[in-house]
C-alpha cells in the first residue's frame, strides 16, 4: 500500500516509510496498516532481521498534520486515530526478530517513535531528532514517552518533551537516544552489515536475549520460572551443540533455530 513498502530480502525483511515526497510523514493509514506488516515479516521463517528505514533524504517528519482535523474532529475519531497509532507501534515492538532503525535527515515526533520501538537506531550525522508535541498542543503517546524515558532517563526525557528543540546526531548518541552515527553516505551500508552479522548468529539466543532485556527494562526484578526453563533449553538445543562443534572446529556456525519463543515474564 501506499506509505508503506515491504521487501524480503533473506535473512532481512526492509520496512520502508514511502513518501518521500511529504517527508514520509505517518498517515492514519499507515498506522493502521503497521501491524499487518509487522505479521507478515513474523509469517516469514527466513526473515531473521528487520530494518526500519525511509525513502529519500529523511527518516520520518512525523505524523501527517493535515490529516489532524479529521483524527481529531470529535471525541470517537481522536480515540480512534491514538489507539491505531499505539496498535501500530506496539506491534513493532513485539516483532520477535531484531529491529534496526535507520535514522537520516529528519526524524520528528510520531516519525521518531517507529525508531524508538526499534532495537537499536542508527543515525546519519546529518540527522534532527525532535518531539514537538508542546509546539502543538499535544501529547506524546504512552508506549513512545516509556521507550523515551528507557532510552535516555526522565530528565532528559522531559527536557526533549518540554522544549520541542531539535537534537543533532551528536547529541542523541551522547544521551543514548541512538546507539551508533555513521556518515550520512554511509548509513544503509552500515545498518545492512550490522543485519547480517546478526543474521548469522544464533537466533534462540537473540530471540531470548531481547525477551529478557525487554521484561527487565520493564521493571521485572527477578528472573522467571521461564526464563531459568529457557536457559536450560538452549543447552540442549541444536544451535548450541552446532555452536560447540563450529568453535572445535575452527569454521563458521551454521545456526538452524528460525521458532517463535514464549513470554518469560
């Protein structure tokens, strides 16, 4: 559809914001949309990694303003247009396989949170990150402020919320908001490699390790009768026997695992 594009590329499916035209700003369409999308990579055994990226010089400009009058011309549609974007970004936080966000040019607001329910952002040194909910009258969603606030603190948080000022890449990265810069020539290149080296890894312990970073940021204090049952199972499962008998070896793993993991919280 229109906004949105999808390619699987094995092991990496690219998610593409597709409006270059506009900045790729978010419509309610999109919105809506995202959790189908986000179905069909988990519907794809041979997608090990997702990149979140958008066409053209930009990221994301944010949500599509024109289309505010209509989400919020009364109580119902304004409901409707928060729960379709928290629907949508929630069902990208869930994805079960790694998400890298690609940011370059602007990366604003509703455009911004995509890459905050990513895994790990990459930003081009030409990149703006900015929330300017205050500059509208509005307020950053739920889902998005928490992802904020476990990036880079409540203080920080609330500054970037407060203000609405605009971070330049150097910035976000010294506060946590992204985890790597990189030229901005350089960024697909860069994000692409970081993919695949993921993508040759094994998957259970991917898989596993972001089901435990994210209950744990999430304030789960001890681990869980299924996690401790999860590393009792990687121990005998054939990625580890593969990864044992690669090390002796001395070559390259060939990992096989491509399931679906339980919650462990």
């Amino acid at each position: 559809m229109e906004g949105f594009s999808l390619a699987l590329e094995s092991p990496v499916a690219r998610l593409r914001l597709n409006r270059p035209e506009r900045r790729n700003v978010v419509t309610r369409a999109m919105w809506r949309a995202l959790p189908e999308f986000c179905r069909r990579i988990e519907a794809s055994p041979e997608v090990l990694v997702v990149i979140l990226e958008g066409e053209g010089d930009h990221f994301s400009a944010g949500a599509d303003i024109t289309e505010f009058e209509a989400a919020y011309r009364d109580e119902d549609t304004t409901r409707a247009f928060l729960k379709s974007i928290q629907d949508g970004l929630s069902a990208l936080l869930a994805l079960n396989r790694p998400t890298l966000a690609a940011l370059r040019g602007n990366s604003i607001g509703g455009g911004l949170a995509l890459g905050l329910c990513c895994d790990m952002r990459f930003c081009a040194e030409d990149a703006h990150i900015a929330v300017t909910a205050a500059k509208l009258g509005l307020l950053y969603g739920f889902l998005e402020t928490r992802r904020l606030v476990e990036l880079v603190g409540p203080a920080r948080a609330k500054d970037i919320l407060f203000t609405g000022r605009r971070l330049d890449a150097n910035e976000a990265l010294a506060i946590g908001l992204v985890d790597r810069t990189v030229p901005t020539g350089r960024l697909a290149e860069a994000v692409t490699s970081y993919a695949k080296e993921l993508a040759g890894l094994s998957q259970y312990s991917i898989r596993g390790s972001k089901l435990a970073v994210d209950v744990i940021a999430r304030g789960l204090a001890r681990e869980s009768p299924a996690f401790r049952a999860m590393l009792v199972e990687a121990a005998r499962l054939p990625d580890c026997v593969e990864g044992r008998n690669a090390f002796a070896a001395k070559r390259a793993p060939r990992f096989t695992f491509r399931g679906a993991l339980d919650p462990i919280d």
